[in-house]
C-alpha cells in the first residue's frame, strides 16, 4: 500500500508540474516522470485487486463497467 500511495503522489505533484512549466524539454522530463509513476501505482494496485478478489470474479472485477457502457449496449443492439 506504501508504493501505490507514493506512486499516486508523484503521479499527482508531476501532474501539477505538467501544468505549470513552460519549457518543453522540462515539461518532457516531468512527463517521463509521470509514466514512471504511473507504472509505480498501477502494478502492485492491480496485483492488491487481483489479491483481493474472489476467486469465481478473478479476471470479471471490471467486467460489470463495461457491461454498462452505451457503445458495448449498442453493439448488442446491432
């Protein structure tokens, strides 16, 4: 929880600087920066899901979501 926490942390203060720097090789290390933070927080957060899941929903957590979308509705329409 420690690594995500810190993960989502930077992802947000690189945001921020995403917003506010005005030179374009800056703003190209900050969005380096923000890809990394951003594999920082996703791995372990997926794995904690995964973890945490009952073992008939693995791999359906987010399945409901997209159920509810109107472009897969109508696509069943179709």
């Amino acid at each position: 929880m420690r690594v995500v926490a810190f993960g989502i942390t930077l992802v947000g203060v690189s945001v921020v600087g995403l917003g506010v720097v005005h030179k374009l090789l800056a703003y190209l290390l900050i969005d380096v920066v923000n890809g990394l933070a951003s594999a920082i927080c996703m791995g372990p957060m997926r794995t904690i899901i995964q973890t945490e899941t009952d073992e008939k929903m693995a791999g359906r957590v987010f399945g409901q979501a997209r159920r509810n979308t109107s472009v897969d509705a109508a696509c069943n329409a179709a």
